[in-house]
C-alpha cells in the first residue's frame, strides 16, 4: 500500500467540522508564488498549479528513471494547498479575487532533499515542456494553529472562519496572522468531479494565547 498523507496524518488532514488546536511541525513544500484571481481561465494560478503536478509526479514516479531518492519509499502525491493574503486587507475580502497575493504548494515526502528537488524541476521542465523554474523548495513552519474542515464552496468560507473566531475567544486566543503566518488551505475534494456544495476544504490559521 502506497503510503498516504492524508491517512497517516489525519490531525492535520481530516478534521472535524468544529475548530481544534493543533501543532503544526515544519513540513517542505513544493511552492510557486502568485497574485491575482485564482477562477481565471489559464491564469497565473492555474498554471502554478500546473507546475506543482509537474514537479510532484516527476518525484513520485522517480524510482522508474535513473535518479534514485534515498530512503524513497511509495506514496500517494499530497492534495493541494495555499497559503493566502491581502495586502491592506484584515481577513479576507472574497468579492476581490484580484487582490489576492498566494502561495499554491504540495508537500513533500520528508525524503526529498533539495537536490531531489532540482532534479525535479529540470526533469519535469525536459518532459513536460513546460517551464518550472518558478518553483522552490519551501520549508513552513505553521506552530500554533486552529482549523477546521469547511463543506461547501470557496466563497462560504467566512461563515466557518467565523466559527473558528468564535472559539478562540472563548478557549482564550487570538488569530496570529501576519507576514509570516498566513490563511492556509487544504484542498481535499476535486472540483472538477464534484458539486461545489460538497467541496471539503481545511481551513487553518496561526493563532496565540490572548
């Protein structure tokens, strides 16, 4: 069996439609920097996301070639994420997709170093045609945090981010968004496959004590 993220690693992947802390260790990611309207039709975060799977298949598809990742073992490519901000903007304004600044991302098996890494982005580039050099090799350290599993479309998510404000005012916290620490997804449904009221999505945000 193909070792599975999301399985082994339920905490931070599947959790409840009600807010919990957790910790968050560092995790690397495979990351491509963007701004602008995620919806667009071939827009810059749709090709970022291109790259991403790019990159990500071409490491997990590695023990067929010539490259051989040490300790590399099989497993299932992570779902999507993205960390996302506003300049100017407290929260998040959904009715102006064109402001947001984002970070799409896919984790990396703790194997891959980054050599494995650039590896993969010539790889990937030479095979698919298409240019990855926009990518890093990004390391994130989230701590502190609440999240919350989301149901349902993008454009509903603040009725949930409210809930979780909620709950920390009571348990004593407060959100700890900054340059730093950001608004941080995880996308678990495939939207081209599924209704968007059924859409799973983690929401996590960096907090501390009040």
């Amino acid at each position: 069996m193909a070792f599975d993220f999301k399985k082994e690693y339920k905490e931070f992947y599947m959790p409840k439609n009600i807010p919990e802390i957790v910790q968050i260790p560092a995790v690397n990611y495979i990351a491509v920097r963007g701004k602008g309207n995620p919806n667009k039709e071939g827009g810059t975060y749709q090709q970022a996301v291109g790259i991403l799977y790019a990159i990500a298949y071409t490491i997990k598809m590695s023990y067929k070639g010539s490259h051989k990742i040490e300790d590399f073992f099989d497993y299932v490519v992570p779902p999507l994420e993205g960390f996302w901000w506003q300049h100017g903007v407290e929260g998040v304004d959904y009715g102006n997709k064109d402001l947001f600044n984002w970070i799409s991302v896919i984790r990396l098996p703790d194997f891959v170093v980054k050599s494995d890494f650039d590896w993969a982005v010539i790889e990937a580039t030479r095979k698919k045609k298409l240019d990855c050099s926009s990518a890093e090799f990004l390391t994130v350290v989230e701590g502190l945090c609440v999240q919350i599993m989301h149901t349902g479309p993008f454009d509903d998510e603040p009725a949930t981010v409210a809930i979780m404000d909620k709950y920390l005012k009571e348990k004593g916290y407060v959100n700890d968004i900054t340059d730093t620490r950001l608004h941080h997804e995880i996308y678990l449904s495939d939207p081209r496959r599924i209704e968007p009221s059924k859409w799973k999505t983690v929401i996590r945000h960096p907090i501390r004590k009040a």
